[in-house]
C-alpha cells in the first residue's frame, strides 16, 4: 500500500496560474493543491526515509540524496510546509518521518550546512508541532554548528577542503555566502538557551560576511579564503558562479535572505539597510529578465569577467539558464523586508516578490503533474562550473518557494511573520 492514499481528485490537475488569475488566496489555495498532488505522487515512488528527493538525474528519473548532504532537510521542510498550510494530519506524519530520519546530523560537525539540514527540517517541525525531543535535537546541532567557529576569522568555515574546485588554489579557511542562512539555527538556540555564546558567534560570522562579502555596489562574492593563523583575507572567488569578480544569482538571494535574518533576530538597523540594498542590486539589475527569474550568474557573457573554467558559450547562451531557486529565496525574504520598512517602502518590496511568486506560479516555472519529477518548481540551477543540475528541479526551489507562499498569506491576512 502506498505511504499516502490517493487523497487529491483527478479534478484538481489545473494548469499552472497566470496573472489574471484574481486574488492572492486563489494562487496560494491552487499552488498548495498542486504541492499536495505532486508530493503524494512523490512519496509513492520514493517511500524510503533514508533518501531525500533531491532534483532530476541526468537520465531524467528521479535522483535523491542521503543524510550528509547538504540539501537533505529540505524535502522534509517541504512537507511541513504543506501541514501547515492543509492542517491535514497525513502531511504530518509523513513530514515527521522524514524529520525524523535525519537525527543523527545534530552531530556531524563537518559541515556549515547545519542550518539548512535540521532547521528546515526539526526547526519547521518544532515550531509546528512543540515536540520536546525536536528541541533537544536543534540544540545539539546548534553546537555542532558553533564548534566550526573561528575567533581569529570571526567566521564560521564553510569547507573541510582544502583545494578549490578547479585544482588551482589552496584554500586555507574558505567562507562562502551561502553561510549565512545557517545563521538563524544559532539565533533560535541563543533564544532557546538563554546562552548568548551563539548570538554572539552569528553576529560576529556576520560582521565579517559584510565586510570581506560584499562589494561597494552591493553585489557579493561567493569565497572568501581567509588565513586561519592571522584572520587576513587571502582572495575571493567563486565556486558556482561565472567567474571571481561576477554575481552568482543564489549567491546574492543567501545575502539578501541571511541580512534579513540579521535584522530580525538583532533589530540592528544596518541589517536592514544591507538586507535592503542587496535586494535592490538584484531587483534593478539590467540583466534581470521581465519576469525577476534571474539568470545564473548576472553577468555571464559580459566583457570584463572571464570564467576560470571550461564554459562552453555556446551551449549555455541560447538561452543562457535562469535560477528558479534563487527567485524563491528573494521572494520570501522580500516579502519580510517589507514588513519592516515603513509602509509606503516597504509596498515596493512586496510588488517586487509577488510579480516573482506569480512568475513561479505560471506555467513557465510551475510544473503540472506527473512532469518534474513531482517537483514544482522547474529551471533552477545548481552548479554550472561542475556541469551538474541545469535546468532542472531542486528540492530547495520548492522549499523557498512554498515558504513564500505561506508568508504571502499571513502578509495578505495581515498576520506577523
């Protein structure tokens, strides 16, 4: 029998949304239909826990990942994300499952990605359902977390490894952008523990990020390689954007999303004044297409930045591959931005992430059933540099999407985030 009965009609199979579709609660209600639709399919070809649907492999079948990867808790994250929004008690206890397989990384203290694999997952599943031992979990993995911390970097490392990725530099302490987003565990075990030891490591991790990531105009590195003896930055690079000096879309969403964590979580005003000027280098960029789905890296194919590795032009030009993922991490963090800024700044922002989240939501980066391997979300890129997952789905596309949604809602019915 399968792991969910058959709890979505045939009925529901609509096509994706566009934007004369008339109110925020009809594309919300019909977009979390879909999610209940392809996630019940999903679970039905993939019922074992021990694996977490990932994207789609280059045979186009479905490839999903174990417990050390990176992007394990997000399928879970997904899951929780459609209980919350149904209350249905089936997204529940499938979402726990998953959650739950995923207990042992509270000690894995070789990765920075700490965040994104417990909070996403017993983060959303502690908030949703108060599970005590959850808490014991977060806590743990907090800690794990800290212990990658450096006082003479001020930051917390990203890699173990210590050769870049194309063989020709030798990291020493490399921190890259994406660090950010795992701020928002520590804060939450700060507030839970009453010990300041992890606030204090995420404003710090911060400060540096701020000082050492980001450019005069705002947009960001992705690498910063530090010496681990004196603190000093030795270079800045990239890993999965077009070259060392260029823009990695997802690279500048971590940035926009992880400064609007700063805010919240310190009320420190320039947080909110990064976070904002971040955004708007993504939202005025020139080469931000019509519909604010990014292309990879903002400056691909431009003349003054030069990939260090094999990019072959002419197969990745026409057209030159957009990043669904990283319009849904900037579409939830613009839509909280825009509950701190006064009201009249603050409409602009949210404009901005619902022409994105409509943009999602049509048939162009929405998937219909039984297509995308049930993912919902099409054309995001992981990493190009490494010629692995173009154009395809990926498991945090969804996540940031839904979670978009879901704030999109509470905006809508005027509810806090």
């Amino acid at each position: 029998m399968s792991v969910l009965r058959k709890i979505i009609p045939c009925a529901f199979l609509l096509l994706a949304f566009t934007s004369t579709d008339n109110s925020a609660d009809l594309l919300i209600k019909e977009s979390f239909k879909r999610a209940e639709i392809m996630y019940t399919d999903m679970i039905n070809d993939q019922s074992n826990y021990d694996l977490y649907p990932r994207t789609s492999a280059n045979d186009g079948s479905l490839k999903s990942t174990d417990l050390k990867d990176w992007t394990c808790g997000f399928w879970a994250g997904d899951l929780w994300y459609v209980y919350e929004y149904t209350k249905d008690p089936k997204w529940k206890d499938v979402a726990t499952k998953w959650t739950e397989s995923l207990k042992d990384n509270q000690f894995n203290k070789g990765t920075h990605d700490l965040g994104f694999m417990m909070y996403c997952s017993y983060g959303n599943g502690y908030r949703l359902t108060g599970n005590k031992a959850y808490r014991d979990i977060l806590i743990q993995s907090a800690k794990s977390l800290a212990s990658r911390y450096s006082p003479v970097t001020k930051c917390i490392e990203s890699w173990d490894q210590r050769m870049s990725w194309d063989g020709k530099t030798l990291w020493k302490y490399p921190v890259i952008i994406d660090n950010m987003m795992n701020l928002e565990l520590l804060f939450w075990a700060s507030k839970e523990t009453g010990d300041p030891t992890y606030y204090n490591i995420a404003v710090s991790h911060a400060n540096a990020t701020m000082k050492n990531h980001i450019r005069p105009d705002y947009s960001t590195y992705h690498v910063v390689n530090y010496d681990e003896k004196t603190g000093a930055v030795l270079n800045r690079e990239t890993c999965q954007g077009f070259s060392n000096n260029s823009t990695w879309a997802r690279g500048q969403a971590w940035a926009i999303y992880g400064f609007t964590i700063m805010y919240r979580e310190t009320k420190d005003k320039k947080y909110l004044d990064t976070a904002t000027k971040l955004a708007d280098f993504f939202l005025n960029n020139k080469r931000l297409p019509n519909d604010k789905i990014p292309l990879w890296d903002f400056n691909v194919n431009q003349e003054g930045y030069t990939p260090l590795w094999n990019y072959n032009k002419e197969k990745y030009s026409n057209p030159i591959p957009r990043d669904a993922s990283a319009a849904a991490v900037v579409a939830s963090a613009l839509l909280e931005i825009s509950t701190y800024l006064p009201k009249e700044t603050g409409k602009k922002y949210k404009a901005d992430a619902i022409e994105i989240i409509e943009s999602l939501s049509s048939s162009a980066y929405l998937a219909i059933p039984k297509t995308n391997n049930n993912f919902l979300i099409k054309h995001s890129v992981g990493s190009l540099p490494h010629n692995n997952e173009i154009d395809v789905p990926l498991n945090y596309a969804d996540y940031y999407y839904l979670e978009a949604l879901l704030r999109y809602k509470k905006i809508e019915n005027e509810i806090s985030l």
